[in-house]
C-alpha cells in the first residue's frame, strides 16, 4: 500500500498524494488527523482545521466554489476531472468516471484573481488516506459507526447503522482498487487547473 499519511501546507496548489492513482469506481476516505492553517490571515478566525473557515464559502474564482473558504478540496486527475470538498472527514472517488492521480489543496482563490491567493497562506494540515473498504473494515465500534454517519455517511447515501452494516458487508470482499507506484517522482510536481 502507498503512504498513507500527508502534511498538506496551506500554500501549495495542490499536492499530489503519489501512488494513490485511482480507477473510476475506486474509494477512498480522507481524514484530517492534525495541523491547522489559514487561507485568509486577515479575517477571523487566525487558523483553522481542514474544515476551513466556517464564515466564508468559496468564490467562483476558488478552486471549488461554493464550499468552505480554506476547506481541504480532493480532486481526481491532472488537471481536475472531479473534485470533492472533503473538509475533516469525506469519501473520494467512485463516481465511475473519474479515473487518475488524486491530489488535494486547501480551498483558495486559485489564479489570485480576487486577491493574494495561496502566497499569503499560513500552516498546514496533516490528513490520512485509507481505501473505502478497509476504512469500513476497522469501524469496529459502535460510535465509530456513529461518527461516519454523522459526518460522511449521508453524504454517500448510509443514514442508519443497517446501511452501514449492510455497506461493510459488501465491501468485506472486493479487492483494493487502487494502484500503487513504488516511484515518488511526482513529489512536488505541479498541479495544473
């Protein structure tokens, strides 16, 4: 399996998770396990976690409009197919179309069109990447259920600890879908938009 584990700083537009390449029908969770930033120094709050700053919802100029100003955005292919506002905690992927490299980005004005954009960004976050499958493999416990539910579980149609059981099921079989390269050449290699 490829790294799990990323600090993503606020500044960079757009890091690329290497090996984490995946097909159309591939999942994967996100989670925020650490660190703060800010996209916007000059508005309250100072930093905030991958949520971003909850008095602000992104421009058309953003990298994704309309969700949360310095919110943690995931995006599949270079440049972006798809895109997902992940924030501390959501599922990427799956869509059955998207297929390609997977990267991520705080959520910023992305040509300084409507300001600094990403220079006068601060901090950074440290997030995880765990495949769909095994995530729902290690919800072992019943408020771990609990939380998926109230945090992304709705989002991809489970509302209830049935569905959820009913999700694990399903996915205690299927084989990781997601391919893995042993090279880090892509380190630091730049994200077009």
């Amino acid at each position: 399996m490829p790294q799990n584990q990323f600090t993503i700083p606020s500044t960079a537009k757009g890091v690329i998770l290497p090996g984490w390449i995946l097909t159309p029908n591939s999942k994967v969770v996100i989670r925020w396990i650490g660190g703060y930033w800010t996209s916007n120094p000059n508005v309250p709050p100072p930093q905030y976690d991958a949520n971003g700053n909850q008095n602000y919802n992104a421009s058309g100029a953003y990298l994704l409009p309309g969700a949360k100003e310095g919110s943690l955005v995931a995006c599949i292919g270079n440049p972006a197919i798809s895109k997902w506002g992940v924030g501390n905690y959501g599922v990427v992927g799956g869509d059955g179309h998207s297929a390609g490299q997977l990267w991520v980005a705080c959520n910023d004005d992305w040509n300084a069109s409507t300001g600094a954009g990403y220079a006068d960004n601060k901090g950074s976050v440290i997030i995880q990447v765990v495949p769909y499958g095994q995530f729902l493999q290690e919800l072992s416990d019943d408020d771990a259920m609990q939380e998926f539910i109230a945090t992304v579980g709705k989002e991809v149609g489970i509302d209830s600890f049935e569905k959820l059981k009913e999700e694990i099921k399903s996915n205690s079989d299927k084989v990781l879908n997601i391919t893995s390269e042993s090279s880090t050449e892509n380190v630091g290699q730049k994200v077009e938009e």
